[in-house]
C-alpha cells in the first residue's frame, strides 16, 4: 500500500521517497512539467539516451553492451591502485567512502518493483500530445545564442514574447537584460522566427559572464535564497563529449555569490565533477572566497531505464555519479550567519534519474527545500542554466536552450 501511495505521489510529484531512506528517485520531465500550465515537455526528446532497446532486454543483452564499453574503455578500467597518482589515490579514497551509499541506494532502487515498472515507460509518457513544431523548422538548430552573443550587433537582438491569452504582445532586447514571464501562465516566445515557451512566473538573464555583476540586486531583500551552480568546468578528459566551451577556474572566483545572496542568506548548491584537482580548488579556494561554508555532498545516481547503472560504479573517470556540494552564504548581517548556523543538512543524500541530454542535470530545487534560508517561496537563482523553470531566474550564455518548442508537446 506504502508503495502504491508513493507512486501516486510520484505521478504528480516527479520525486518517488523511498521511506524513510536517504534516497529518492527523480523524474525531471514531471518536475520540470510542473512549471506549465498549456505544455508538456516531451518525454521522448528529454530522454534521449538510455532507453536503447538493448535496457528492455535480458541480463544477457544488457552485460554485452557493458562489454563493448569496457573494450573502448579498457585503458581506464585497468588502472589498478599502485597506477595511481597521488590525486587519484584520494579521489579513490572519496569513492571508496561513499561506495556503500551507493550501492544501497542503488539496491534500494532495484527492490522497488512498481517504480521500475514505471521506469521503463517513462520515455512513453503522454506522448499523445501534439508535437512542437519546431521540429520542421530548419533555422531553430542553426540558431547558436553563445555564437550571437559574441557579435557586436547583439545588442539589437529581441524576443518577442506573446501571452496566448490577452493576445498581449512585448519586445524586449535579448542579451544583457532581464527577461521574466510575470503571469501565470506559459508565454509563447519568438526570436528570428524561432519559437519558445517560458514558463509561468520565470526569467532569464542571457549574458556572458563578464556581466553577470548586472544580475545583483539593487536591494538586499532582492537577493536569493539558493543559488545552483553548474559550471563549464574545464576537464582534460578527451573522452568527454563537451557540447559548450568550459572557462578556467579563476572565472569561478569572481563569480559575486555574497552580493546575489539575500539579507536571510543562501543555501548553495555546486555540481562538481569527479576530478581530485578540482574538489580541492572548490573546499580550498573557491567556498573560502565566496565565503560559502560546505555543509553536506549529495549524489546524483545514473542509472538506465531498466534500473542498471550507466557505468560500472567502480571504473575510474567514468562514474555514473556526480556530487552536488552544498553549502551556506550568509549576508553581511551577523544576524543571517547565526540563522543558518540553526539549518542542518543531511550528509550523503543520493537521488537517482535516467539522465537526459550531456551534461543535462535533473532539477534538484524540490530535494532542496527544507533547507533553504528564509521564507517560501524561495527566491531561487540557477547560474550557467540552460532551461527556465516557475519560481527562478536562470542566467548563463545559452538559458533558452532547452526552452525550444522542439522539446515540449501541447496540451
Ligand atoms: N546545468 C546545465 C544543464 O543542466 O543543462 C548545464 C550547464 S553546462 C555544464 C555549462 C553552461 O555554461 C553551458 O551552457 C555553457 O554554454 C555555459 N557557459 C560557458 N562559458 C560561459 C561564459 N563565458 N559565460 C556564460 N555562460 C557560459
């Protein structure tokens, strides 16, 4: 019966709770469809990998395509320990830590025979709807928002924003500029002809970031309550199919977290890669200059639609995990340091998703709640994003980029 309750708490919800565990499982196509009120996001081009034919099948089909990874592979998953360099010793030491929290949450998932059920239909969801038709529109792929930022004309580029209702019309400059859809309900977008849906109550800040100071408010109270953070990390892996430029650290470091944080503070959350180097230059130099104070990691746990890992857990370089540090940024009352002082998170929480597009992470707002500083709804900031979301201002080169009419269905 438990179960059969988190299941219809899942289908509205998009987040299953497995008891009173420290694991959960995420649907980001229900969460991020909770933004919209006329559309849907389209199961089957949100989960674009990881639903190959080979996952329906048997054990058999499912351990030969782990081979054939493992040959092209075969370089990293050899490695034995006395291989190792001195970095990679504590990396392995970091995964060996919290290799069993994992593994249980990974059995925890596989003991849940409904939700796996659903799992392996997930791509299949409503996919009675109409399809955007931006699917037939050429100029859609070819229209590039990090490429025409660059160019000096940018500052006459518009969006034209159509609210389906009132027939209402605005025309607002594209780049540098604050862009929010106040209603409440999806607005329907157009830039060179192209179509794109906002959702309700969401806004959009598309600047490199050499101008991202323009996204601090003018007044304390203005400011944010969590702040995600996914940043173009630069990573030495040849490997890594990177579909956007990355930046060198030190840009992180001007990054003004004090200034965007409200007068109650923030809970921060930055997406890390496994790489050792880059921990360090987070818990040693990155948290200590944006006075953010580390608080708790949590996993995001990858597994394909038949619930197996997308990797074996134990291959070097090729997780199929990701950590999200957490950690608090007060302002600079003294007041807010001694409230969050009072916010406890949970150590070692692991939220397990069948991954979408490369490098796309699943919307972890709604795991993140109970610890956000300050009155609800929160004010909530994602920094590099690439989609919009109801409740939050999303700022990077690219913020529309999944905002395409090509990735929703209508109602
Ligand atoms: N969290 C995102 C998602 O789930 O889709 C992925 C973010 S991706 C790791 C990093 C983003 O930073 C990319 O969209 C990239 O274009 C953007 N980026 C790279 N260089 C940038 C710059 N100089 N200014 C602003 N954004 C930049």
């Amino acid at each position: 019966a438990e179960a059969g309750r988190q299941i219809s708490l899942f289908n509205n919800s998009g987040i299953y709770r497995f008891g009173d565990t420290n694991v959960v499982f995420i649907d980001p196509v229900r969460v991020l469809n909770r933004s919209y009120s006329r559309f849907y996001v389209s199961p089957s081009v949100y989960y674009s990998r990881f639903f190959q034919s080979s996952s329906y099948s048997t054990v058999n089909d499912v351990g030969a395509s782990n081979c054939t990874r493992k040959r092209k592979r075969g370089k990293f998953s050899k490695k034995t320990l006395h291989e190792l360099n001195s970095r990679e010793i504590i990396a392995d030491q970091r995964h060996q830590e919290v290799r069993p929290v994992l593994v249980n949450a990974h059995e925890t998932l596989l003991e849940a025979g409904l939700l796996l059920e659903m799992m392996r239909n997930l791509r299949n969801d409503g996919s009675s709807g109409v399809k955007g038709d931006a699917d037939s529109n050429r100029a859609d792929s070819e229209l590039d928002f990090v490429n025409l930022g660059r160019l000096w004309q940018k500052q006459f580029y518009e969006i034209i924003l159509k609210c389906v209702e009132s027939c209402d019309k605005s025309i607002l400059p594209l780049f540098d500029n604050i862009v929010s859809n106040e209603g409440s309900d999806d607005v329907e977008a157009e830039i060179f002809g192209c179509k794109f849906i906002l959702p309700k109550k969401s806004c959009f800040f598309m600047s490199d970031i050499g101008q991202i100071r323009n996204l601090v408010p003018a007044e304390a109270d203005c400011g944010f309550n969590l702040i995600v953070i996914d940043p173009p990390w630069e990573n030495s892996s040849a490997h890594q199919k990177l579909k956007y430029k990355t930046l060198p650290n030190r840009y992180f470091l001007s990054i003004p977290i004090k200034k965007l944080t409200h007068k109650v503070g923030a809970l921060v959350a930055l997406w890390v890669t496994n790489r050792e180097k880059l921990r360090t230059f987070v818990e040693n130099e990155l948290f200590p200059k944006w006075g953010v104070k580390h608080a708790a990691t949590f996993y995001w746990l990858k597994v394909k639609a038949d619930g197996s890992l997308i990797g074996e857990l134990d291959l070097f370089h090729h997780r199929p995990y990701e950590c999200l540090l957490l950690g608090f940024s007060h302002a600079e009352d003294k007041n807010s340091e001694h409230l969050l002082r009072l916010l406890h998170i949970p150590n070692n929480q692991v939220f397990i998703s069948i991954p979408g597009d490369y490098s796309r992470k699943p919307p972890v707002g709604e795991l993140l709640v109970d610890y956000i500083p300050g009155s609800k709804p929160a004010r909530c900031l994602e920094l590099f994003s690439r989609e919009m979301l109801s409740g939050w201002t999303s700022w990077g080169n690219e913020p529309l980029h999944f905002q395409r009419s090509k990735f929703f269905v209508s109602r």
